[in-house]
C-alpha cells in the first residue's frame, strides 16, 4: 500500500508492516537487552564485593590468630637457656596459654622430638612423637626449618585425639637448629575463631582446603565437599601455610534468576511493539477504532521505557547529531556531571567536553552522520559543574535518520575515573621501580631460571630428599656448571656494573661464568638445593671474584617475582658487598673477645648501670662464681641490683648511692648482697661515674667478694671479745679465789694462835672445834671453786637432743616437797615437743637453781606464781622464767646478780653461788642469760639458747 500522504522514507516503512514491526522489536530488545546486561553487571559487582568482604574479614582474622600463635611459639622459645633447656616451661606455658585462647596446647620439640607439652593432661600420646621420622609428619616440619619462619602444618589427624593444626617455629641455637617451638590448635576452635561459622545460615558458605602434591588432589576439609566449580566462588590463600579458603554462594546461578524477569518483560515488551506496528499497519482500518485503547497502551510503555531510561545504572543522552543539543537526559547522567536536568538542556555536549577529546569526538560523529560507520566508542573526559575533569567511556549509536543521513544519536557514558587512576597509578608505579632499579646503591640483577628448574625436573631432583640432591651436586660438578649455564641475565643495574667493575651486561655474563671458584660453586650448590625444595626466597653470604680478579665478600639474596613462583621465570637478585663490613666485624669481634676475656679474668664482677635508674647495661660472667645468678638472668631484670641486696643494708646502699651519683663522686663501700644459693655474700663495690660533655650517663664498677676478709674479722672480734670476758672472768675469780682463801687461813692462824695459847684443856677442844667448822667451811669453798673450774675448762661439752618439757616435769618432781608446802602455782606456756640441743646435766642444773630460787625467795604475803614460756626472738631460742616473789633491786644491785657468793637478802640459806654457776652453765653452752626484777613485784629470767 502507497500513502501519498507522508515522505518517501514513512512510506517506506507504512507499505512493509513486517519488516517495520520486526526493526521495532529488534530496536526494543536491543535497549531492553542492554539495561538488563547492565542490571546484570551492577548486580554482579555488588555480589562480589559482598563475597570480597566477609572472605577478607575471615581472612584477616585467620591471619590475626596465626600472628597470635607466632608470638606464643617466639615467646615459648625465649625460656631456652644457654644450655639448651627450656626454663620455667610449665609456668610460661600456663602464661601462654591464659593470654590465647585458641591455643589447646604448646610444645617445645628438641631435635624434632616432643619432650615438653602444655597442658600434659589428655596430651600425653603426643610425648616423645619424632616428626622428622614419621612419615606423615617430617615433610610439613622440615618446611619450617627450610624456610626458617613459622609453619602451620596440617590439619591433621592428632595423637591426642580429634583434628587439628599445629604451628612449628624452628628455633636455632649458634646457627644450628635445636628443635621446634609449637603450638597446637584444635580444627573446631581455629574454624569457630575465624569466622567460618557465622556464614552457615547466609547465602554463603566456606570450604577449607590444602593441596596434597604427593597425592595430586586438593583435600576439603568442612562438610559440604560437593563440586561447586559451578557455582560462584572466590578464594584466597593463606600466609605461612598451603591452605586455600574458598566462599561460595549456595545457589547455582542465581544471578540469572534476579535478572530473568525483566529480561523477558523486555523482550515480550519489544514483541508487543513489534506486533503492535505490525497489526498498525496490516489493519490501517482499525486503527480508528483502536486509537483510543492503543494510544492508552502507548503511553504506559512510553512511562515504562521512561522509567528504565531515567533509572539506568549508566549515563544515557538523547542528543541532536547536529547542534550537539541534549534533547533528553536521563538522571545518572546529570548526576555524572553535577548539573540539573534544566541546565543539561541548556547545553550541548561539546560544552562539556574537554577541549583535547572534542576534535576526536566530532570527527567520529561526523563519520557517524554520514553513514561511514554504525557505532563508535571511544574514552574522553568530561568537565563537570564543580570544574573536576572525570573519564568516561562514550559508546555512540544513531536513532534516527533522514534522508539517509543521521540526525539525532543516543550517547552511553560509564564513569571510568577510577580505572584512568588505576591505569595512571600502574604507570608511575612501573616508572618509579625501574628508577629505583636502576639507581639503587644495592647491586641488583633481573634473572631467569625457568632453564634451570627444568633442566633439574628432567632429573628428577625436585622436592627430592636435601641430601640425596645435596650429594648428587658434588658428585657432579658438570650438573652444577650446566646450570649455571643456564642462568638468563634480564637485566642489571648500575651498581652491579660497578661491583664487577665491567661496563655492560654482556661483559659481565662473560665474567660470571669465567669467576667460579670453590667457593662461589659450593655456594652455587645451595642456590641449586634452594630450588629443587620449591623456596621463593634465598640469602646467603658468599664471595664473588669481579673482572679485576678481586675477591669480594657479598650477602646474595634472590626473590621470586609474584606471578612466577611455579616457573622462576623472573628472579631479582642483590649483591650486597660487605667486605668492609666483615673486615669491621672481624676488628670488633677479635676485640670484644679481648675485653671479655680480660674482664673475665679479674677477680671481681665488672658491670655498668644506667645513672638514673640503676638499671644493668652489662655484667660480667664472674658474677656466676661469685653470686651464682647468670649474666642473662641479672639483665633481665631492671631491677636486680635492688632485689638482691640483703635486707638490712638495701636502704642505706640505695640512699647512699644515689647521695654520692648525685653529687658526681666516686665512691668505694660495702655491703651484703644474698645469692642464688641463699646465703649472703660480703661484697666491695668501687664505683666510678662516667661523663659525657661534662654530664653522668652511667656508671662503672667492680664488685669484689669480701665475704671471707668479712668472716675472718668477725672470727677475729669474736676470739677479741672472748678473751677479754674470760680475762674479766679470771680476773674476778682469782680475786674470789684470793679473798675468800685468804679469809680462811687468816681464821685457822688465828685459832692456830689460841690454840698455843689456851691455858686448859676445855677451852682448847673449843678452838679445836672452831677448827673443823673453819676446816668444813675451807672445803666447801674449795668445792665450789672446783666446780665453777670444772664448768670453765670443760671444752668438749657433749650436747644432745632433749625435750625441755621432760626436763621441767623432773625439776619440779626433785622440787615438789617446797611446791606443795608453801602452794606454789607453775604453768607452763610452751609446745609438748620443743626439742633442743644442750648437755643434760647442764640443763637440769639451770632448771633447778632459777626454780628453786623462785621458790627460796617467795613473797611471803601472796602465793608464789611460776610461770614457764617459750619464744623465738631474733632466730634466738627464749625460755623465760617468770615469779611473783621478793624481787631484786637492779639500781643496787645490778653488777653483782651474777657474782660469786653475792647474795641480796637476809636468808640464812642464801650462799650467793647458785646463780653465778647457772651463769657460767649457759656461757658454756654458747648462750645468754638477762634478768628483769622489782622489789616486791617479782623476777624474769631469759635463758637465750642457741
């Protein structure tokens, strides 16, 4: 059908309604399409950044833990002493233990043994287990050792019972390995504090893996091990272990189904139209009668497409291909911009163009217009409202054409700003690492061994036993000088160049492979052991031979570039020299060793100390010798100095050295310090105040052990003290001994005289009688005088255990007449079972002269009261003898208690030698005896026994 009415192009389309309704579908379904692709995207992203999240956060807190369990291992190996053995394992292991939680055991393993565990209870199958012999075991351990860092092995099954992992850092004594410090933790508890657990109700959910080269599979750890390659999933790996974390959504492409919906309401949509034009204009008839009812289906779909236009995730502009105009704007645009949508239609989009990007732009639409192409795209920048310059990306399609020609276009932007960044950031990043490569002051070169690690999987030597590929090295030197063939130098840098003192790259793999030594090749060795174990990383002291034929000595590292850690295509290398540093390092070695050797041939403790706090910078070995402690164990502590000082003296040294370092002046004094041992130690201490620009910063000094000068004065002033009281002795008993004697004498001379003198025989048997009653009282004395002897020359006194209870019960049994006549009340305030050593005549003798005294010279207005106590007083054993008698006046008296026939009342009984014998008694046993008395109060005696 022909309609005169409308231009040629309308009429085109009016006459062919199938071809027009079937272009309508396929213009609907294109936009359709392409919101829901966009929808699509938009949705993805977002479930990818959500699955990036909650991985990154249980990663992290899976890294946190093992972290924690890094400084539990380090901290478990620091109780390893000088020898070897671990101190206070138990105590630091509970410590450990309180401070992590997730630990259920810690281990230290010597020579790979397990010899220590923590807590011992339900681990005790784990004791004495070899990792390096079991199977099972030995590999994931000697990774540790390999690389020297902390390795988490497992999971795997435990002998305690139960999954779990164990974490080993390989601690090594003089650079030689010692054994391992480890942790163990159990599978439930490392899952529940990382995390895992909290995904199992959401979408989500973990899988826990470990690739097992041996067996060429990949091991799934949690419960659900169903195939989820179909399903979306991300992983990462996880530091300092071969373990793989993967999150995966539960549903199988469910995406599609978010999606789905609007995709087919797009097409069915498109269709509708499409059949719409269709059924327009077949039935041109109709149309009247239809207008009403289609024109209301229009402009619903008009309100949809307007919906999905406005609300697109991506900037889309109708726009004049002529003006440039915007004719309509939908709102991420404007957004994109910064304008409103009032002021968009103000503009035309060369206004918002930067000027560099227009000629390009207005080049393709031209093109564009004029049929030459369909579509272009191309990334340019804007100018926004806020006078920032953003990226985008511009994807051009016509709309509509007159004539052939295209007269107004659709525009798509996508804000590409972060990707410019990114692709701008990599850029610099590349430059600034070239620059940093090349002008680094650290000899580096760029190097392939892909030939080399090929070459050695043709000869079966990877992840083959250390020492089986350790001697088939040297038993082929040609392997080791094919390899080294097959080194690729990349590239160097400048300080490599001088280093080998060569001026080009090909100069200096000409001199590589001319300067192998014995010892650069025994060092080339263990690059090739390196490899053939699968290390990424490398060091290692060496020595190099440059053009000149110079010897230098170098710390060689090497690194495997990320993303060629399975073909060692990429290695940097540096070369650091250190000759000079070993030539400074050997000086000072040699004379640390000097000094110390010196200083550990004084006789005394040499150290120095903070000036402020007193806290140790260095103390010398011959504090062991002298004191007992380690140099370890006093520098460990801030305060050990203070610690240690003996009781009684730790005020006065601290004041008086901190008086004295207060005023800058040396000082020279003594004191006590108490040893490892317990016992105290007499020391010397000469210290002298070091100055820096005229001001103390620390001090020096040495310690001198004067324990024995100290004992020998002591012995000294106790033989003084006990010669002079035993001079004062003799010398009161020889003038006891003179004056009563000559007492005696004088009376029988004189009696002697009347004798000769009496005129009867009556009055001579008088003076006779007078005779033997002097004679008798002679004897008497001489007794007692022979006593008190007997008791000062009776040096090997024999002393035995005796209980004093049973001593006091046979006093009082001899005493017990006089108790009951005059109703004397005795107590005792004292334990059944105190035992001391003392002679047991000695001791009953004591007993019976203060008791009976106590009773002799009782008040005679009151009942007597004894009362017997024991006590301890200054590590001194105390009997106190307390009564309620006459009393002694101590004014009067006082000198003379103690004396030989001293006597204080008017008994007729009263001899005075009783208590000057119990006083030489107990100075034979080595004690002491004071008294405490009133006059008519009563008497305390205190016997003080050793």
């Amino acid at each position: 059908m022909h309609n005169k009415k409308h231009p040629k192009f309308i009429s085109w389309f009016l006459n062919r309604p199938k071809t027009t309704g079937f272009f309508t579908f396929l213009l609907l379904s294109y936009i359709a399409s392409f919101i829901v692709s966009q929808q699509y995207r938009l949705i993805k992203e977002d479930e990818q950044r959500e699955m990036n999240n909650i991985l990154h956060v249980v990663h992290q807190n899976i890294e946190q833990s093992l972290k924690n369990c890094y400084t539990t291992t380090l901290t478990l190996a620091l109780t390893i002493n000088d020898k070897g053995v671990p101190e206070n394992f138990d105590y630091v292991g509970k410590k450990l233990m309180e401070s992590n939680s997730s630990i259920s055991a810690v281990q230290l393993v010597p020579n790979g043994v397990i010899k220590y565990i923590y807590p011992m209870e339900g681990n005790e199958p784990a004791m004495n287990l070899d990792l390096l012999t079991s199977p099972h075991l030995k590999k994931e351990a000697l990774k540790s050792v390999e690389t020297q860092k902390m390795y988490f092995a497992g999971p795997l099954k435990l002998k305690q019972g139960g999954m779990g992992i164990v974490g080993r850092f390989p601690v090594f004594r003089n650079n030689k390995f010692w054994g391992f410090s480890a942790v163990v933790i159990k599978l439930e508890t490392f899952l529940k504090s990382s995390g895992i657990k909290n995904t199992e109700d959401s979408k989500y959910y973990f899988q826990f893996s470990k690739y097992i080269a041996e067996e060429q599979k990949e091991i799934f750890y949690l419960p659900n091990k169903t195939d989820f390659s179909k399903n979306y999933n991300i992983a990462t790996t996880i530091q300092d272990s071969d373990w793989k974390l993967h999150l995966i959504s539960k549903h199988q492409n469910y995406l599609y189904s978010q999606i789905l919906i609007p995709a087919i309401i797009g097409f069915i949509l498109a269709a509708l139209f499409g059949v719409l034009i269709y059924t327009l204009l077949k039935i041109p008839k109709e149309l009247q009668s239809l207008v009403n009812t289609q024109a209301t289906k229009l402009l619903n779909s008009e309100i949809k497409f307007e919906a999905i236009f406005d609300q697109a995730a991506v900037g889309i502009a109708y726009i004049d291909s002529f003006s440039g105009n915007f004719i309509e704007i939908n709102k991420q645009y404007c957004d994109l911009l910064g304008y409103s949508h009032h002021e968009m239609k103000e503009k035309n989009f060369q206004s918002v163009t930067h000027p560099d990007d227009l000629e390009e732009d207005l080049m393709n639409l031209e093109k564009l217009r004029k049929g030459e192409i369909r579509s272009y795209s191309l990334e340019k920048r804007y100018l926004t409202k806020s006078g920032t310059i953003i990226w985008i990306n511009l994807t051009v399609s016509p709309l509509w054409k007159i004539n052939e020609k295209v007269t107004s276009h659709i525009a798509i932007v996508e804000d590409i700003s972060l990707k410019k960044e990114a692709e701008e950031l990599i850029k610099k990043t590349e430059t600034r690492f070239k620059s940093l490569f090349d002008d680094s002051p650290l000899p580096l070169r760029e190097e392939d061994f892909s030939e080399i690690k090929k070459y050695l999987q043709d000869l079966n030597l990877i992840d083959e036993n250390i020492e089986i590929v350790s001697n088939y090295f040297y038993s082929n030197p040609d392997v080791v000088t094919k390899c080294n063939s097959l080194v690729k130098l990349i590239n160097v840098n400048n300080a490599c160049l001088k280093l080998y003192k060569v001026k080009t790259k090909e100069e200096l793999i000409n001199t590589k492979s001319n300067l192998l030594d014995f010892r650069s090749t025994d060092d080339f060795i263990k690059h090739l052991i390196a490899i053939t174990q699968g290390k990424k990383q490398f060091i290692i002291d060496s020595r190099i031979k440059n053009a000149e034929g110079e010897y230098r000595d170098v710390n060689l590292r090497w690194n495997v570039i990320r993303g060629y850690k399975k073909t060692f295509e990429r290695i940097i290398v540096s070369t650091e020299d250190i000759t000079q540093r070993r030539a400074t390092e050997k000086i000072i070695f040699d004379t640390k060793q000097r000094v110390e050797s010196l200083i550990n041939t004084i006789d005394g403790i040499v150290w120095e100390c903070d000036v402020e706090s007193f806290s140790f910078s260095f103390i010398s070995k011959k504090v062991e010798s002298i004191l007992g402690y380690t140099p370890e164990e006093w520098l460990a502590n801030h305060t050990f100095w203070a610690d240690h000082i003996y009781a009684d003296d730790k005020e006065w040294v601290q004041n008086y050295c901190k008086f004295q370092t207060d005023a800058n002046l040396n000082h020279d004094f003594e004191y006590r310090m108490v040893a490892k041992n317990g016992t105290v130690v007499w020391l010397r201490d000469i210290v002298n105040i070091v100055f820096e620009n005229g001001k103390a910063v620390s001090l020096r000094g040495i310690m001198i052990d004067i324990t024995k000068t100290k004992e020998a004065e002591e012995d000294l002033n106790n033989s003084f003290n006990l010669v002079t009281e035993q001079n004062k002795r003799l010398l009161n008993f020889s003038y006891i001994v003179s004056h009563n004697l000559r007492s005696h004498t004088s009376n029988i001379a004189s009696i002697m005289s009347l004798i000769e003198s009496s005129e009867s025989e009556e009055e001579r048997d008088q003076m006779i009688q007078l005779l033997k009653s002097v004679s008798n009282s002679l004897n008497e004395t001489m007794l007692h005088l022979n006593e008190v002897i007997n008791i000062r020359t009776n040096i090997g006194l024999v002393s035995e255990p005796l209980n004093l209870q049973q001593y006091i019960d046979t006093v009082q049994n001899v005493l017990n007449e006089q108790i009951i006549s005059k109703e004397v009340s005795i107590s005792t305030i004292m334990p059944k079972d105190v035992i001391i050593n003392y002679n047991p005549a000695y001791l009953e003798s004591i007993l019976y002269n203060i008791i009976s005294n106590s009773i002799r010279y009782c008040h005679p207005e009151r009942k007597p009261t004894i009362v017997i106590k024991w006590s301890i007083e200054n590590d001194m054993k105390v009997l106190q003898i307390s009564d309620n008698g006459v009393g002694i006046d101590l004014v009067r008296n006082a000198d003379k208690i103690f004396g030989m026939y001293k006597t204080f009342t008017n008994n007729v009984d009263s001899k005075g030698i009783g208590l000057f014998i119990t006083k030489n008694q107990i100075d034979a046993m080595g004690g002491n005896i004071t008294v405490e008395s009133e006059p008519n109060i009563g008497t305390t005696f205190k016997i003080y026994i050793q």
